[in-house]
C-alpha cells in the first residue's frame, strides 16, 4: 500500500493489483480528486504488464457513497461536478483489457453502484445496502445509467431509480445485496465470513485465462460507444444537478432537511 492519507491506496503482488477507495472518513464519497486517483492508479494497473488481475476494494465500512454532495453544490460548470468526471473513471474500468473484479463489504449508493456495474464481477457481503437515491435530491442518475443497464433489465433499472430503494415497503429506503445478485446487479453475494475466499478463488481462476483472450473477451462483450454514452449520460445528470430542483434537493441533504417538495 503507499500512504495513508491518499484517497486511493495502490497495492500489486502476486499479479493482482489492489485499488482501494480509501477516504473512510467521507465514506469514499466520489470526489474530484478521488475520482483522478481512482483512473491514475488503473492506468497504473493497465501499463503494468505483471498484473493480470485488477480488484477494486473499499477502506471502512461503506464500500462507496456516491458523488460527493459538497462538491456538487459548490459546482458552477461541468468541470465541478464529481458526475461528469465520473463518466470516465466508469469506462476506464469497463474498458480497462484486464478484468476488473470489485469487492463489496458494505453500502453502496448511487455511483458506487455505478462503480459496480462497470466492474466484470462483483463479490458483495449478503447483507451489504445499496440504493439509488438521486431522485430524493432532484436528480436524475443518469451518469451511471449505461453499466446499470448492462446488468438489469430496464424495468427493474425503472423501478429502482424511480423509487430509490427498496421495492417492497419493509425493506424501507434500500436493498441488500442478496437482491442486487438475484437481479444480477451483483454478481455474487455470500457471508462476511466467506468473502475474502470467494474472492480469492476468483481471482485464482481469472488468472488462469490467457491475457489476450481476455481482452478480446472485453472487446467482444463490450458495450458499443459506451464512453460516448457515459459522456452524454453525464451531462444529463448535469442538467438536473443545475436546475431549481436539484439544487433544492442537494442543498437540503448537506443541510440535513427534508426537500421543498417533502410534505
């Protein structure tokens, strides 16, 4: 690992390289800065031809909160707003030619999903929550939208994005893990207890796969255009973080109030 204080911790051995989101204490909310780490250190990882395997995993008890809201209601322009920089950190990860496996040991929202999306596997604790909550702050997640729907239908991506969390009313404002898998969001979801050997043996088997296979794989399987369609689905989300709306409903989540539109 290099130092502490970085908002992205780099690891390679045994040929796997480890990027950790590494900002516990911001629950590895996707900043700016963060997010430029996050692509350096996996072109990092690309360039080093000793790596066969890419595993992106978390500091904390939250895997990622999604963008950063701070900065996002700071942002005058595109350039400021965490969305549009994201765009390209989640096709450098679906684009990258070695797989990319992320690591899932606690709550996901918003473009954290959107990270596990773009990911090739995804290994999550059962009980792990996720939601997509733009739509409690005016927004659209529009941004993450094209590696969502390469995993789900676009019903369920409706149902989700439209309501936020949880379908069922006892499952309140999320959804766990165990769901995410069966809607194949997540690729598998097991006990805190076996994760680290699920992803182990994954790893060990991915390994296995001849390189240059692999990164035909990618390109056969690959989402035609898909960065364009990032780019785009960017500046929709945009759009909405702009407009009265959303920033009625982003100020009032920094400012810990319910939104002009809340009864």
């Amino acid at each position: 690992m290099e130092r502490n204080d970085a908002p992205i911790a780099y690891r390679a051995q045994e040929a796997v390289a480890t990027i950790t989101l590494n900002a516990p204490e911001r629950r590895n909310a996707l900043s700016i800065h963060l997010i430029a780490e996050l692509r350096s250190a996996l072109a990092r990882a690309v360039a080093d031809r000793d790596v066969r395997v890419i595993v992106l995993d978390h500091a904390g008890p939250v895997f990622c909160a999604g963008a950063d809201l701070k900065e996002s209601v700071a942002a005058h322009g595109l350039a400021g707003l965490p969305a549009a920089h994201l765009a390209e950190a989640l096709a450098d990860i679906a684009e990258a030619p070695k797989p990319v496996v992320a690591v899932v040991r606690g709550a996901a929202r918003g473009g954290g999903l959107g990270l596990i999306a773009a990911a090739d596997v995804s290994v999550a604790r059962f009980d792990a929550e996720m939601a997509f909550s733009e739509v409690r702050l005016g927004v659209v997640p529009a941004v993450i939208g094209p590696v969502v729907a390469r995993r789900i239908t676009q019903a369920r991506m409706r149902e989700l994005f439209l309501v936020g969390g949880g379908l069922v009313v006892d499952e309140g404002d999320v959804f766990d893990a165990e769901e995410a898998a069966m809607w194949g969001l997540v690729s598998a979801a097991v006990d805190e207890e076996h994760l680290d050997a699920t992803v182990l043996d994954l790893v060990g088997r991915l390994r296995l796969g001849g390189p240059s296979a692999q990164a035909g794989i990618k390109v056969l399987t690959a989402t035609p255009d898909l960065r364009g369609e990032l780019r785009r689905a960017a500046a929709v989300t945009a759009e909405y973080f702009f407009s009265e709306e959303g920033r009625e409903g982003t100020r009032s989540f920094v400012e810990k109030r319910p939104p002009s539109w809340v009864g």
